[in-house]
C-alpha cells in the first residue's frame, strides 16, 4: 500500500465511513464515521510520499514506532494519541490495515481498539522466541530478523516485556547484541534472568551469555 488511493479504499471499507476534504485542499482528504462524524484517517502528501494519521492506544504507540520506522508521531496532530504511518513500501498491508482499524475503533461509539489481537509482526516475534531450543539464547536483533523486520528490535523488547506466556513463549533467552540480561524488573528481580539460563544449562558470566558459544 503506497497511493492515496489504496488507503482511501482501506478506510472506506470499514462500516459507515465516508471522506472530505475538511481544508478544501486537494491535498488532504479526511475519513470519518458517519454516526458521529469523527476522523479516524488522515491522508495526505509530504515531501512526495502518501501518509495517513492515525488515532492509537497510547498502550500501544510506541510499539508501532519502534516496530517500523515508517510510523512516526502523528505531523500536526497530538502526538500523544496519534501516529503518521509513511507509505514507503517498508510497512505490510496487513499492519496498516490494523491501525487504521484500530484508529476506526477509537473514535467510534463505545468502540475499543484492537489491541488484545495480535499484529502479524508481534505473531512472528512469538514464533521466532518458541523456536528458541533450550540450552540456547538469540538477541533481540536476531529476533526482529527472524519475524521479517531487522530494524525493530526495539519494539521485540516492548512486545516480550508484555509476555504473558512465559512457559511457550521463553522470553528469557532473548539477551543483547552483546549477550547481555535484561534490566532487573523484566523478569522480577536481580539475576532472576540468569537464573532461568543457568536451570537450562546456559553460562551466564558477570550477566552476559558468550554469544559464540551460546547463541542459537
């Protein structure tokens, strides 16, 4: 999804939509609910590139900045409460999709967002940290590789902080580029990190894991 077209098409699908043009500029086109008349996308041209402002969870902001560098706070709105998402090519249809319906959910009548649904990004990242084997660690890089984004480690350490599935997901054998343990509170405690390596036979030296040694 790169034109303009493509991400009016996308807004207008979702029930009881319509568009304008709120600045009777050609450039802008705003999408809103038709019960209440709320913008939930903003498209517009910068710099020679389609954006499209979109309202999100503030839960769920920074995740999506992280996890793509096309999605940046929101250009001449609350940076707070909404995010410009770039169409470069560099984020998936499937994504765009869910923020512009999580944007749709937010400013809707009693409608929440999305956020308990899994992106495909954050799925991939699970998946990723399941094929972990025991007696192994991966980096946080390695991770973002492996689900299809290089560039949004960041955003693996957000989405495994949240981690509600320890015992599928092993979120502890995610370390730094340079083997080293998470911070303190990430897994309750002081050395709680590394003790969950040790039980697996992992060396943990002065909290770092040797990568060459240890690294899946």
């Amino acid at each position: 999804m790169t034109t303009k077209e493509e991400a009016l098409k996308c807004a207008l699908a979702l029930k009881n939509t319509f568009s304008d043009k709120p600045f009777h500029d050609p450039v802008w086109t705003a999408v809103r609910r038709r019960e209440n008349k709320k913008i939930f996308a903003l498209i517009f041209e910068r710099n020679g590139q389609v954006w499209v402002n979109v309202k999100v969870d503030p839960e769920w902001r920074d995740f999506w900045r992280n996890a793509f560098s096309a999605v940046v706070p929101a250009y001449h709105m609350n940076k707070e409460h909404w995010n410009s998402i770039i169409l470069d090519g560099s984020v998936p249809d499937s994504d765009i999709r869910r923020m512009i319906g999580e944007s749709y959910d937010l400013v809707g009548n009693g409608g929440g967002s999305k956020k308990e649904e899994m992106s495909d990004f954050a799925r991939d990242v699970y998946r990723a940290v399941a094929s972990i084997p025991r007696g192994k660690v991966a980096t946080y890089g390695q991770i973002a590789r492996l689900a299809g984004n290089p560039r949004a480690f960041r955003a693996v350490g957000n989405l495994l902080h949240r981690n509600t599935d320890p015992g599928t997901y092993p979120c502890h054998r995610v370390v730094s580029s340079q083997g080293r343990m998470a911070p303190d509170f990430a897994f309750g405690g002081a050395d709680a990190q590394a003790e969950k390596l040790a039980a697996e036979g992992v060396e943990v030296k002065n909290g770092r894991v040797d990568l060459k040694k240890w690294q899946m």
